[in-house]
C-alpha cells in the first residue's frame, strides 16, 4: 500500500518538475521576444533621428535662399538710383541750370524810356538749360560797376531751348546829372557766380548808375523805367 502511495508521488513531482520546466522555457522565449521588440523600436528611433538632421538641412537650404533674396534686393536698390524721383517710382533726367556758355548772346540799343540796351540768351543748339529767377549780373569798366535792380520784384524761372529767348533791359545811365564813364562794352554773366562772363560789345555809352531788368519772355517787359 505504501509502495503504491509513493509511486504515486514519485510521478505527480515528475508532472510538477516537467509543468516547472515548461513555464521556464515559455518565460525565456517571451524574455527573448520582449528584448526584440525594443531593439527593434529603437531602430525607428534612429530612423527618426536621421529625418531631423535632413529637416534641418532643408530649413538651412531655405534661409540661403532668404539671404539670396535679400541680396537681390539690395542690388535692385543700388540700380534706381539716378536722375530725380517722380513721385510714381520713376525717374527722370534732370536738366541744369544755365551758365553763360550755354547761351548765344547778343545786344541791340532800344530808345524807349531814354535809351537802354536789350540783352537778348538763347540756348545753344542741343542745350536746354534754366535761367534762375533773379536779376543777370551786368557790370561795366575795368572798376566792374554793377547794374542795380530795375524792378521791385523777382522774376520767374525761364526754360530755354530751341528758338525760345529770354531778354532783360540795361539802362546804362539813371541819372540826370552830367558825368559818368564813357564805355563800349558791357560784362553780363547768368549770376554773381557764374565762372565765364560775356563780354558784349554795345558801342559807346554813358555809364553812371546803371540799373538792368529780371529776365523776360518778351522783349516789351524787358524796358528799363528808373
């Protein structure tokens, strides 16, 4: 009876032994599985790592491109920059002011208001130039007595091109009174600092506080009244 008992005991620990042996080895392959798993998310995470590094260099691509552009635009600011603004993005030519030798000169004597010569400025040919709006400088003699103003206000700015004239009246004598220089020619320039004065011959005149007129457009407002 006894023997029989332990027997059976004998086998139900081989069973248990076996079931242990079992679980053991089920337990080490799912350890295995477990250690695959991770290695395998952990290659994803190097893939990942190297789709950051080409983002990167994509986002370094486009900040070239940005300073590309800024370097565009500065070359298209440096190009626009001659002539006079418009007001519309444009730009025009500007054109000069006038100096003695733009000009052709020439003189005739008027007898209105007692005598006075006519200074007649025409541009060159293929000048366009501008007569400022002030009195021509007109001096006399070696001494270079200058004319004063004929009239109380300042003139208007005067274009000159092609046949186009601009005329101003001389009057070489204001006074009543005897005496004064007996001269042949008279010193014009566009302004006191015109560099190239003009001599213009006028014949012998009088000359004692000579008084000239702004630039006109017509001969007849170009009278010398003192």
């Amino acid at each position: 009876m006894f023997g029989n008992r332990r027997k059976a005991l004998l086998v139900s620990a081989a069973l248990v032994g076996g079931a242990m042996l079992m679980t053991a080895c089920q337990d080490s392959d799912t350890t295995k599985d477990n250690g695959a798993a991770k290695g395998s998310s952990s290659s994803p995470g190097k893939a990942g790592d190297s789709g950051s590094s080409s983002g990167s260099s994509s986002t370094g691509g486009g900040k070239d491109t940005t300073k590309g552009n800024g370097g565009s635009g500065k070359g298209t600011d440096d190009g626009a920059g001659s002539g006079a603004d418009t007001g519309n993005g444009g730009r025009e030519q500007v054109e000069q002011s006038c100096g003695a030798n733009d000009i052709s000169w020439s003189t005739r004597s008027e007898t209105q208001a007692g005598g006075y010569i006519l200074v007649i400025a025409k541009a060159k040919p293929g000048i366009t130039c501008y007569l400022p709006a002030e009195l021509p400088t007109v001096a006399f003699g070696s001494d270079g007595t200058q004319a004063g103003p004929a009239e109380q206000s300042v003139g208007e700015q005067i274009k000159l091109s092609g046949s186009t004239a601009a005329y101003a009246g001389v009057n070489p004598k204001s006074t009543n009174t005897d005496g004064g220089k007996e001269l042949d020619s008279i010193i014009v320039a566009v302004g006191d600092n015109d560099p190239d004065p003009v001599s213009l011959p006028v014949g012998t005149i009088t000359v004692d506080k000579p008084i000239v007129t702004n630039w006109h457009t017509a001969p007849t407002d170009a009278v010398p009244f003192s």
